[in-house]
C-alpha cells in the first residue's frame, strides 16, 4: 500500500465543495491517502499530467474497479493496443468531420426544437427543463438509441454515474446502476435490427460494423450514455449560471472580447464536470518521496489540477478570456475524451448562443436556489430562470 500521508474528510462536505480540502491538499500534501475514499490521492497538475501517460504504471485496466464490474469493460478500462482497437471505431462516429457533417445540424435542430416550444414570459429550472432534454437528445442522435425517450437517458445515465462513483458501498446506488445498465441493453437490442437494415454514422451502428465483440460495444454505449449526457447538460447549464450570474463575463462573451467557446472551456476549467478519474498501480514507483506498490487504487484529480495555482491566477474566479491550455478537463493522456469535439459543438456552437440569443433577458430568478453538487462528477442540481421572449430562430 502506498506510503503517502493518511487523511480523513468529512465526505458529505467533500460532495457540497470540494474545492477547499483540494486547496489544502495542493498546499499541504498533494500526493495523500484518503481514508473514507480508500485510495491514494494527485492533485498536482504537473503530476496528474505526467501519470496520465505512464500507462504502463498508472493503468486504466481495472479488473475489480467500478466501472468495469457494473457497466463492461469498455475502452476507458483499457490501455495500449486493446484501448486504440476500441477507439478507432468509437472515433469514427464522433470525429471532428463527423461532428461537422453529421452531427452539428442535427444538434441545431434539437435546439431549434426545445426552444420554439417554451413560453414567451416563462420561467423553468433550467437543468432539468432545458439541459437535460437537449443533451439528451442529441446523445440519443449520437448513440443511435433513438428509440428511447430523453427522460430515460438522462436517468440511466445518472444511474450509471452514482453507481461508478459510489466509493462509499451505497446499496441503492448499485441498485439504481444495475437498472440502468439493464435498461440500455434492452434499448440495444431493440435497435440491432434497425440499425442492421438502416446503417448509419451513430456509436452503435459504427462499432457494429467494425466487428466489435458485443460485449464491448454495449460496454462502450454505456460509456458514451454515463458521460455524454451529464457532461454536456452539467456544462450547458453552468456556463449559463457562471454567465448570468457575472454580467461582465456575459457582455465579454457578447462583444466578441471571448468566445462561446472560451466561455465552455472556463467553466469545464472552473467547476470541472469530471472530477477524478481512477487508475491502478501496475507496478511498484514512486513520486519523489511517495512509493506505490502494485494493485494501489489512485485517483488523478482533475478538478485539483485545474485549479493549481502554479498554472491559473485567481484559480478560483471564472474568467472567460483566461488561457485555459493547461487545463486538463477532457483529460492528459492517451484516454484524452473522444467525445471532446461533440462536446464542444454542443455546447459552444449550439446550446450557448441559440439560448442566449433567443430567450430575451435570460435571467436568474432565485440565486439562493442555485445549488452544485458532487466531486467525482460535479454540476448544477437547480437553477431557476426566466425569460421574457421567445425569438425565432434566425440560422
């Protein structure tokens, strides 16, 4: 076991605010054992970065880890050889051409959709009513799951979500896990044969065709479905918070001193949707004074490293004409997000500018109600707005 220094935290205020205990374990102690979470702890930029392309040390191939127990494993849980035969048909579908060519009209349209059906003078809760369906519905576009309702979606995702971060053994989160993934096998089997006479350019009608073993496709459909749902909905919901909430970042954003690109890429900076991602210990090392023995659990903590005072000033301001290449929030490594550019396009090229260019005086109505929450996965749990006028859409 690891040598590193044994802390304890108190998990429930962890999952409210991680970002105080990362401060002082940055400052203190930024290699650390953490009792309750049963695993040694990065939380340096520069180690971060370094381990994410030492695969040979810090794998990703975890036999007994959650992910692989309660979805498959998918090609996040592989390295070398085995991950890049998973990702190259994985990438097919999600590439930058395939965003441009395939996907990025369709998003538009599901955008298009969402927004003519609100009220003029409404008021919603802005994750769950506006969000969540719209990111839901474009991963169902991207998955070929178009068979499933966006409630469902964005449930099953959040299932797999709280069962692959529940460190703490919750029964019921596993139940809800166990239901989800069940859930979308059952969605997969339902599209198989359309899929079959109706070939297209979604994960599961690429990774078919490529001759992917079944066991991994369904495995790697639950990988897209786990982050591509609450990624984009979490960021799409709060860069508008960090937006609204900071007038001078919106009419930065507005003039064009930064991008609806700059914007996303602060916020997954700022309040990083994928907090940690696990890894094994493969063999014996050690990071200067720290040894890792084979089989150690480590978590590589990305919302740490994007906060690390050594490459951000004002690490914990939102700034949106910051320079966020140091940031690591689609990863460092040869894991680095397939799904960044889908993301990106989801985000910044669709969701940002249509709402905020048609929805009039787009505001926050209660900002005591505005509520964040988790550190493995963080994002928005609430944020009520308002609007006062619907305008068409005008490209």
């Amino acid at each position: 076991m690891s040598n590193a220094p044994r802390i304890d935290i108190d998990v429930s205020e962890f999952w409210k605010d991680p970002y105080p205990t990362l401060s002082r374990l940055r400052r203190d102690t930024p290699i650390a054992h953490i009792n309750q979470l049963g695993s040694t702890v990065l939380c340096g930029r520069d180690d971060i970065f370094a381990c994410e392309k030492m695969i040979d040390v810090f794998s990703s191939d975890q036999p007994t880890g959650l992910m692989t127990k309660l979805m498959g494993q998918n090609m996040m849980r592989k390295d070398g050889e085995a991950h890049l035969k998973e990702r190259q048909p994985f990438f097919k579908a999600v590439s930058p051409k395939a965003v441009a060519t395939q996907w990025l009209e369709q998003f538009r349209a599901h955008a298009d959709a969402l927004i003519s059906s609100l009220p003029n003078d409404g008021h919603a809760d802005f994750v769950a009513d506006i969000a969540l369906p719209f990111s839901a519905e474009c991963l169902k576009s991207i998955t070929g799951l178009t068979n499933m309702r966006y409630q469902d979606m964005n449930a099953w995702s959040q299932g797999m979500i709280d069962g692959i971060s529940n460190y703490t053994g919750d029964p019921a989160a596993e139940a809800r896990c166990h239901e989800a993934t069940a859930g979308i096998d059952a969605a997969i089997d339902d599209m198989l044969p359309v899929l079959e006479r109706h070939p297209n350019l979604s994960l599961l009608s690429t990774m078919v065709a490529s001759g992917m073993p079944m066991d991994s496709v369904r495995a790697n459909i639950k990988l897209a479905i786990s982050g591509g749902q609450n990624e984009p909905r979490d960021a799409i919901a709060g860069t508008t918070w960090a937006l609204l909430d900071d007038p001078d970042q919106l009419a930065a954003v507005r003039k064009g001193d930064a991008s609806w690109l700059n914007a996303f890429e602060e916020y997954a900076r700022w309040i990083s949707p994928i907090g940690m991602v696990p890894r094994r210990i493969a063999k014996s090392w050690s990071i200067r004074d720290v040894r890792f023995d084979e089989g150690d659990r480590i978590f590589l903590f990305y919302s740490s490293a994007n906060r690390d005072e050594s490459y951000f000033d004002r690490a914990d301001s939102f700034d949106v004409k910051r320079d966020t290449s140091k940031s690591v929030a689609f990863g460092a490594g040869p894991h680095f997000c397939a799904g960044a550019w889908a993301s990106r396009a989801m985000v910044a090229e669709v969701a940002l500018p249509q709402m905020f260019a048609r929805l009039t005086n787009l505001r926050i109505t209660d900002r005591n109600a505005v509520k964040l929450g988790g550190w493995a996965f963080r994002g928005l749990l609430s944020l009520p707005v308002a609007w006062n006028e619907v305008k068409a859409r005008t490209s």
